[in-house]
C-alpha cells in the first residue's frame, strides 16, 4: 500500500492515513510501517534517478513509470495480476 500511495507521484496525507489504518488492522507495528514506508520512498527515488539517466529520461517525469520501474513493486503487482 505504500507503493500504492506514490502512483500519482506524491504521498498525500489522506493517502498515507489509509495507509495507517490498514497497517493498524493487521496489526503491523508503527515501526516497521515508518521503515517500510522510508524505504519505499527511497527506492521510489531511486527508480526516478534511473530513470532520468536512461535513454528515455521522459519517463521520469511519469509516476506510473516510476512505480513500474520499481522491481519491488512491479513483483507484487504482477503476483496480484496473476492470481
């Protein structure tokens, strides 16, 4: 879910709230979900920088290229999609 609150670029607070909820429903530690979503902003990040330094920089321009370029979240996607 965490990924999920970058695709449009930006983590809005309404976004990361839901986010919060969730992970208190399932009962993942504050913690772990302030590590969880630290690393998936870095990793975000890290993918935007690739991005600009491949042969198609204008994709860094483009969340959903982004997120795609993610291999952390490209793996869960394609799990959800192939259930």
């Amino acid at each position: 879910m965490c990924h999920f609150s970058l695709v449009d670029g930006e983590e809005h607070p309404d976004e990361f709230q839901m986010v919060e909820r969730f992970a208190k429903a399932f009962e993942v530690e504050p913690k772990t979900l302030a590590d969880l979503r630290a690393r998936t902003m870095r990793v975000h990040d890290s993918c935007e920088t690739a991005l600009k330094k491949s042969r198609r920089p204008e994709l860094a321009r483009q969340s959903s290229a982004i997120l795609l370029a993610n291999q952390e979240f490209f793996a869960i996607l394609n799990k959800l999609c192939h259930r």
